[in-house]
C-alpha cells in the first residue's frame, strides 16, 4: 500500500487560518467546513463562504459550479485530510478496527459532514477520489484476508453503517471526548465518568414501564465509548467471518489460495 503523509494528530484539525489571499478550491473548502461545524449544513451558503474569504461570491464559481458541488467536494476533503487507512497493522482484524475507529473520530469532529453524506454517497457519478480510495484499499484488505468477493463487499457495507450509526447516536458531549482521544489508552477518566452520569439518567426511566431499559442501563451507557466501539467492530467482524465460512463451504471463491482467517 502506498503510503501517504503521516496523520496528523487528534488535536487538529483540517480547518487552517483563512487570510486574506489567492483563492483556491482548498481555501473554499476549509472555510465551508468552518461554517458547517459552527452553524450546521443549513448554515452553508455561497454567500457565507465569500464573506469569510473576503470574496465576492461570483468568485466561487470560477471553482465550483454550484453550493452542491463544494458540498460534495468537502466530503472527500474531510475523507482525505483523516487518511483513515494509512496504518500497517499485520493483522488484519487489528488494521480494520483501527481504520474504521479514524473514520468515526472524523466523523464526530465534523458531524455536520453527517448530512451531506446522501450526496456523497456510492452512485454511477460519485468522483470523490479519497473516499473511493478508501473503498478500495479496505475491500482490498478484505480480499487478501480471503473473503470472497459478495462477503468483502458486504461486510464493508455492515461497518460503514454501524460507524455511521454510531456517530448519529452519539451526542455533542460524546463526540467532544472521542475526538479529545478520550479511551484510547490514556489516563482520561472522562468516558468512564460521562458513562456514569448516562447510567444513572437510563436508571430512573422507571423500572416497572420500562424494564429492560432499566435492567440494561450499565451496558447502553457504554456503547459509545471508544473501546466498545473497537470491541464493536470486531464482534462485527468474526460473526459475519463465522457466517461467512459457514454459507456454502468457507466463505471463499474458487479462485482464492486461503480461505478467511480469525486473525
């Protein structure tokens, strides 16, 4: 796998100083990310994005067609600038949990990217080359893991949506300590404390209308923390690779020299 620049670290972000300069597709596309984490996606417009580049908004058509042009543009901006896939985990569960953990830390630093995902999506005029090289190295990594082709394409399919979904679930508070590195093996007590708090509030639902809320409450008070998350990912995983092994013979095509491991 070709390797890019190293990732950059938790603490920044893909948003930079916008002076006053030459404008350039980047620049637009950092200041429309600027205007989406702090005002939401109703909050983006030609306009907006002009006034804080000490632009004329005719100015932005020289670069983009359209509002929807840049939006679909700063999906794949976000997707590049996180390099999800640019670890080299010999294990290849390892490599996966880790790649689809930077794909939510993305996503719940800009969650206003949320709703422009419908127009990014996988369709016959999706150009988005970040995000379909991302694709392509995970369903690589899946192939030469053994998964046969249908399992590899869904399998990528199941945890993109739970990573997705879980970041839906989550709300600002939670994301803030994801995104902080709150979990990931550090001396952070926040994740632990906030899990408290949220247990607490499912507890006093009331036992007798809603018992399995109640009864439940320490296990969905953490489900959005990292390491459960990770732990996710990979309970995920081994089942669709032991349903996998098990549909038919062992979950690989005739052309593989071995079929999925365990790791």
């Amino acid at each position: 796998m070709t390797k890019r620049s190293p990732r950059p670290s938790r603490s920044r972000s893909p948003k930079t100083a916008l002076t006053r300069g030459v404008l350039t597709q980047e620049r637009i596309l950092q200041s429309a990310l600027e205007l989406i984490d702090e005002e939401g996606i109703g909050g983006l417009s030609l306009r907006k994005i002009a006034t804080r580049l000490g632009a004329s908004t005719m100015s932005l058509y020289r670069h983009f067609r359209s509002k929807a042009d840049i939006e679909v543009a700063l999906v794949d901006h976000v997707v590049g600038y996180y390099d999800v896939t640019n670890h080299d985990e010999a294990d290849w569960l390892e490599w996966l949990q880790r790649t689809f953990s930077r794909m939510r830390e993305g996503l719940c630093a800009h969650p206003g990217l949320m709703g422009l995902l419908d127009n990014a999506a996988f369709t016959t005029s999706y150009r988005g080359r970040n995000a379909l090289q991302v694709m392509d190295t995970i369903l690589c990594r899946l192939r030469a893991a053994g998964f046969a082709p249908q399992h590899a394409a869904a399998l990528y399919h199941m945890l993109m949506a739970y990573t997705i979904g879980s970041v839906v679930l989550m709300n600002q508070e939670m994301r803030r300590v994801v995104v902080s590195g709150g979990g990931s093996g550090g001396e952070d007590e926040r994740p632990a404390e906030y899990s408290q708090l949220l247990e607490l509030g499912l507890q006093m639902v009331g036992v007798q209308q809603f018992k399995g809320v109640a009864e439940m409450a320490p296990q969905l008070a953490t489900l959005w923390e990292p390491e459960a998350f990770r732990a996710a990912v990979l309970h995920i995983t081994r089942s669709f690779l032991a349903t996998a092994m098990s549909d038919g013979n062992d979950g690989s095509d005739g052309n593989d020299e071995k079929a999925p491991h365990r790791g």
